[in-house]
C-alpha cells in the first residue's frame, strides 16, 4: 500500500471515530457486555475442565460435584446468551445511527455544493456514494463492532487465564501468534487498494445505467443499444477483474489464519500432552487448555474477516467523505441581508464569468431594469442566455462586477431570500414523485385546496388534472414520468403561479405547449407579469413581441437591445434571427 493510501487511510478511521464517538455511551456499553460475554465464555472451559477431573474412573465419580457444575455452567451460558443479545442489539443502533448521520451530512452537504460540481461530476456516481457506497460501509462497520470487541477481549482473556494455568505452554501460544498477525495485515494492505478501486469502478457502472434508463427512448432512437451495450461490459468487465482480486486476497485471509492457528492448537496439545505425561497438568487442566487455544485461535480467524470487511468498508467511506469535502458555496455573510417587499429593480454592472478560465463567456455587461420591466434575452445557442439566469439566481456567482436586487448586491444577501423572490419556469422540467397536488404546491406547501385549483385553472391545467384518476391527489412518478411533456410544463406554470413572487424567469416555459394552449398561457403569463420585473429567454421570437426590452446576446455580449419593432426596423442581427424563423 502506497504511503499516501496508509496516511488516507488513518484520516478515514479517525473521521469514523469522530462519528462513533457521538455515540460512547453506548460504545462502552457495548464493551462492557462484550468484557462479560468474554468472561462467562472463558469460565466454561473452567467448569468442564473441573468436571473432567471428578471422573476419575469406574465407580469413582463425583456426582453432587457434577450436578453443581452443571448448574453453573447452564447460569453462564445463560449470561453468555443474554449479554450478547443486548451487546449486538447495541451494535445495530451505533452502526445505523452513524450511518444515518453520515449519510444525512452527505445529503445535506449536496444541497451546499455550487452547480459547478453537479455539473461536473455524473450523477449516477453521486447517487452511488450516498446509497450504495455506505450501505457497503454500514457492514462493515456492523462487523467490526459485533466481533472487533468480543475478539479482541477473548484473545486476552484465554491468555490471562492460560497463563494462570501454566505459564510455559501460555508461551508457546505467544511465540506462533506474530505469525497470524503478519498474515492478517499483509492481506489487509492489499485488499484496501482493491476495495477502493471495486467501489469507484462500481460508480461508474451506476452512472452509465442512469444514464441508459433516464435516456432509453434517446437510444433506441437513434439505435445506440450496440454502443451502449459495450460500454457497460467494457466497464462490468474492469468490475469483475476488482472484485475478484478484491475477494481473492480477502478469501485467503481466513484460510491462511486459520493454518497459523492450526499449528496454535497442534502446538498446544503437543506441549500440554507431555506435561500432562509428566504429571506438570491433569487430564481436566490440558482439556481447559485446549479449549482456550480453540478459543484464542478463533478470534484471529474472525478478524481477519473483520479486517477485510472493514477495508472495503474504508474505502466506501473514503468516496462518501470525497463527496462531503467538497467547498460548498461560500458562506453567507454574517450581515446578510433578508429581501423583503423586493419591487423588482434589477442592475448588472460590469459582470464578467466564465465556466472555464481560458473560455470567456460573459464580460462586461451591463443592464439596468426597472421594476415591473419585461426584459427577454435572445441569441444563438451558447451565447449566454441561461448563463445570466444562473448569475441572477446566484447558482453562480459572478467573477467580475455586481448583481444588484432593489441596491442591494445579491452576493450579500441570502440565498434563500434572493431566490424566493424569483418564480422560474424552465424548458426542463422537474417534478418529484408525489400527488399532483404535492407538486403544485412545492413552493408553498400551506397553500389552501382553493388557491391550487385556482393556480391549475391559470396554467389550463385543471382539465387534464380532473381526468386523472385520482385528479389532484393522483401519484404521479418520478420526474412526472406518467405525464407527457406538455402537461408536466403545466405543472411547472401552475406551481410558480401559486407562488407569485415579485419577479420572474421563464426560459423557454412554453415549448412543449401545444399552439392553441400556448396562446392560452401567454395570456395568463401576460396577466401575471403585471407589475413583476420578468426575465424571458426565448427561441420563439414570436413569443417576446410585447417584451418591454429585448436584449440580443451573441458571445457573451449585449449587441443590440430594443423593443421588437425597433430591433426590426435596424435591420441587425435580431431582425436575422426573427425573419429567419418565418422564411419559406
């Protein structure tokens, strides 16, 4: 193992501990149960070995003696089995416990980071490190409780009670032990790297099949099986070669102690057979020591299965705190301001951004918008349109100039209130798996029944809701996967009219709209831009004719900016763009 995965490694464990130690209450009930599960274990061996010796041959057994030691023995085994009970019973609630907060912190942690990272990270792998990632983790780290304590506990303990019987033999047992322990780690160090590279390859693999399913209609189109196809087993094919290797070296963990552990035992019966010859032990003394060597031997066997367990259980967790290192957005200023009453005046002064440092995008722009203003944004594909929606809802922050909200910089401003201030329709659609209602009344989840229908009824949605089965409290599956485009795009415009905040964004909020119902929509989207700064990125130049200003972006800049009549007379570019869209 490399120095840098021992060192990653040790960061790892040392975070589980952090999460664990939130629990050490119950940790050190847990190995207090473990220390009494040990103890009653070990004195068995004790009360058979004292039973042993009270048979002494025909007609000489001691049989009041037997009966009291049995009696003792169904009281330990009795202990045995209720302490170990409880002690599991506990592992169970610390491993699901810290598995919920990682995977909670995890959760949360994404709603923090910027797009940048979404954008640039697939989210079949995301999805894998939060679900699949640490449920391999919660397994491991279940093993490691229910057997790391009791194992560890149960190899002192046979040596402490070896030793008090006869230190010589006790000596032989330490002298092979190294042995295991070598065996052990060198395995562990190998199957780490494995481990790691089985669970990155296994996030690839997630995110090609969401990729494959959430697009199938896509590929069958235009006849990608094939490609999709190799793809996957080019990618299953690198998954078997790290999960084979992977479960080869940790398969002979257990092989390999088991041997050493053999010569333990072998080693023990030889020494304790002579002395027992040369009357050092009795018969009751050498079988108590041969149960303890069974007994100190079996724990090696089962962490080493726990040290495997647990490396793949490390490197799971090494991708899931990858995920929760990441720089969320900056933190708010402490000061941040709360938008209230916005009126909807909104300035862009000398802003510059761009996705990657040696592409510019977007520089020196310059806007000014009045309250109650209608400004659409055209151009061609890739001149920045959506990028200026994504700077004024502060996904992205600008790298050059200000935003500014009714005077107030929108970096020092909360996002929460900056981005309830707007109402956003978008070409893509998003819906959760919920009743119809549920979805409309996402951004206010208070709203009353009549508000709702009231909402459905402005975006013409109400008629196709009521022939739903169910209407508004039909389920409906995830990303609206039941519905068609248009009556999701519906959805989308009845749920910002229930909200009705003071400014809007519509990015193209009527594409999937048939023309009939469109024009029904624009009449309402006309009615409920009364008053509200609007932003609309239009391709449909048809759709922007009453637009207060038109701003036509090409590379990144503002190069013509107007009302449509007088875009038309000039001549330019937008008269291009818009002529082009109705020639013959």
């Amino acid at each position: 193992m490399a120095k840098s995965d021992m060192k990653n490694q040790k960061l790892v464990i040392r975070r589980i501990l952090n999460y664990i130690g939130a629990y050490r209450w119950l940790v050190l009930l847990s190995a207090a149960l473990a220390a009494v599960t040990v103890a009653a274990t070990l004195y068995a061996p004790i009360l058979v070995g004292n039973g042993v010796d009270l048979i002494l041959g025909p007609g000489q057994v001691d049989f009041a003696g037997l009966a009291l030691i049995l009696k003792r023995i169904a009281v330990v085994i009795f202990i045995t089995a209720a302490a170990q009970w409880l002690m599991n019973h506990i592992n169970n609630q610390i491993t699901y416990h810290v598995v919920q907060d990682i995977r909670v912190k995890a959760f949360d942690h994404l709603q923090e980071l910027p797009l940048k990272y979404l954008d640039s990270h697939p989210g079949g792998d995301i999805i894998s490190r939060i679900i699949a990632d640490i449920d391999q983790f919660s397994e491991g780290l279940l093993m490691g409780f229910t057997q790391l304590f009791t194992g560890v506990l149960t190899i002192l303990g046979t040596l402490g009670f070896m030793l008090m019987v006869n230190p010589l033999i006790t000596l032989v047992v330490v002298f092979v032990t190294p042995l295991s322990l070598y065996v052990a780690s060198f395995i562990a160090k190998k199957t780490f790297t494995m481990f790691r590279l089985q669970s990155q390859t296994r996030g690839e693999l997630t995110t090609l099949v969401d990729e494959m399913v959430g697009n199938e209609k896509v590929v069958q189109a235009f006849g990608y099986e094939d490609e999709a196809q190799n793809r996957f087993e080019e990618i299953n094919e690198r998954l078997r070669k790290y999960s084979l290797r992977a479960i080869f070296f940790s398969s002979i963990t257990n092989p390999a102690t088991r041997f050493v552990n053999s010569m333990v035992y072998a080693s023990v019966g030889v020494a304790g057979a002579f002395a027992a010859i040369r009357g050092f032990l009795t018969v009751g003394q050498l079988s108590i020591f041969l149960s303890y060597a069974n007994q100190y031997t079996k724990p090696f066997n089962e962490i080493s299965g726990v040290v495997t367990e647990l490396q793949n259980a490390l490197a799971c967790a090494a991708r899931v705190f990858e995920l929760i290192d990441e720089k969320p957005f900056p933190a708010e200023d402490r000061d941040a301001v709360e938008l209230k009453d916005v009126e909807g005046s909104v300035s862009l002064s000398g802003v510059s951004f761009s996705y990657d440092p040696e592409r510019p995008l977007i520089e020196n722009l310059n806007l000014e918008v009045k309250p109650g203003q209608r400004i659409a944004i055209v151009g061609p594909t890739g001149c920045g349109k959506t990028t200026i929606i994504n700077l004024l809802m502060r996904f992205y922050d600008v790298q050059g100039g200000s935003i500014r909200v009714d005077g107030t910089d929108i970096r020092h401003a909360t996002r929460r209130s900056l981005r309830t201030s707007y109402g956003m329709v978008l070409q893509e659609t998003w819906l959760k798996t919920g009743t119809i209602r549920e979805n409309i009344a996402c951004g206010r989840p208070d709203a009353a029944e009549e508000e709702i229908i009231r909402a459905a009824k402005e975006a013409h949605a109400h008629s196709f809701i009521k022939r739903m089965p169910q209407g508004y409290d039909t389920v409906i599956s995830e990303d609206g996967g039941n519905l068609s485009q248009g009556q999701k795009q519906l959805l989308c415009i009845a749920r910002v009219m229930l909200c009705l905040p003071p400014m809007l964004i519509l990015d193209e909020a009527t594409s999937s709209i048939d023309t009939r119902t469109e024009i029904r929509i624009q009449k309402a989207f006309s009615a409920m831009m009364q008053g509200r700064t609007s932003f609309i990125v239009a391709h449909r130049l048809s759709t922007i004719r009453e637009a207060d200003l038109i701003l036509v972006m090409k590379d990144g800049h503002i190069i013509e900016q107007g009302r449509h009549e007088e875009l038309l007379e000039k001549k330019g570019f937008y008269a291009e763009l818009y002529n082009s869209q109705f020639a013959v």
